[in-house]
C-alpha cells in the first residue's frame, strides 16, 4: 500500500507520522492547552492519557487507510511535536480535492511555524495530482484566516453555520470563512 504521509522536511521542520511517543508533546504543547483549543472542535485534554487514547484510537490506525494524510509538525531545532496538520474528513478523490486542517501550540504563534508547514503539505498534495486545496476558519479566529493568506489561499466566502463543534457535550452551530488554492497546473 502507497505510504500517503510522507515526511516532508522544511527548514525548521519536519512533517512526519505521529508516534505513540508523541503523546506528552502533544498534551503539553497544544492539546492541554485551553487557549489553543478554543476555535478547534476537540475539548481541551485532561491528561496525555487523552493524547495516548486519540493516537491508539484514531491517528495510528488510520495511516493504513487510502488518502489519509496526517502530520505531526516536529521542531527540527528540539525534536518536540508542536502540532499537526492534515486532511480533514475524506479527501475527494474523484474531484482532487482535499480540505487541509490544523492545529499548532500558542507558544509557536506568531513565528511563521503553520504557514511553513502549510505551504510544505499544499506542495506535497499538488504533487500528488490534488487540483484544489480548501481550509476552513470559524470566523472568531481570524488568525487561522492569515495563515491560510499566508500560504496562498484566496478567501472565497462566508458558510452559515457549516460546522458543529461539540465542546464539553453541547454541540454548537459556526459560521466559517472558506478559503482555497488551486494548483498552478490547472489555471
């Protein structure tokens, strides 16, 4: 089977498969961390039992799956995983198109660290015959928005209550701005 989430090295990174080792980074940079789980639809984690939990549960398993692309974004300077970023949901394959999400620890705002790893994964999937790249904001993050500038995308539109998030078991209705890149290949 075809290996979908290659490593990718950048400057100051490298996009890898997240490790069950990865845990306690995970927890302690970004996942334990109220501030950086406000905008994003998981609650914030207790303990890195949580992050063991989500990784045995969900992450490791899927990298057997078709057409699932998940990094962990690893500092290259400290080894530390400082966020992920991948394809949300199922990518459409028949329609080359894929939705790219993210997360990244507050401590690492600010220094250019998701707009890297976000133009190094919109290269990758170009390369991978994607046409066109979507992200998605809730509209109370505007800061996800400049990330999304940042790395190419052109805002395309606001989407009335397009998502539900469920924080602390009340599931809530958000409108997003909906941003997008097509791949140079196909303009």
């Amino acid at each position: 089977m075809k290996d979908y989430s290659k490593t990718i090295e950048t400057e100051r990174l490298i996009l890898r498969k997240f490790k069950l080792s990865d845990a306690e980074d995970m927890f302690k940079n970004y996942c334990g961390r109220e501030k950086v789980t406000e905008f994003v639809s998981f609650d914030t984690y207790k303990s890195v039992h949580d992050a063991v939990e989500y990784l045995t549960n969900k992450v490791l398993p899927e990298y057997d799956e078709e057409h699932k692309y998940r990094w962990a974004i690893e500092l290259k300077e400290t080894h530390e995983v400082i966020g992920s970023i991948d394809c949300v949901g199922k990518t459409h394959i028949e329609r080359k198109c894929a939705e790219i999400g993210y997360v990244l620890g507050d401590q690492f705002w600010g220094k250019g660290i998701m707009p890297e790893a976000g133009k190094a994964v919109i290269a990758y999937l170009f390369d991978e015959g994607y046409v066109r790249i979507e992200a998605v904001h809730d509209i109370n993050n505007p800061k996800s928005g400049r990330v999304m500038q940042k790395i190419g995308m052109v805002h395309e539109g606001t989407m009335k209550k397009a998502r539900c998030h469920k924080k602390c078991g009340e599931l809530t209705f958000i409108d997003c701005e909906l941003y997008a890149i097509i791949n140079p290949k196909f303009v």
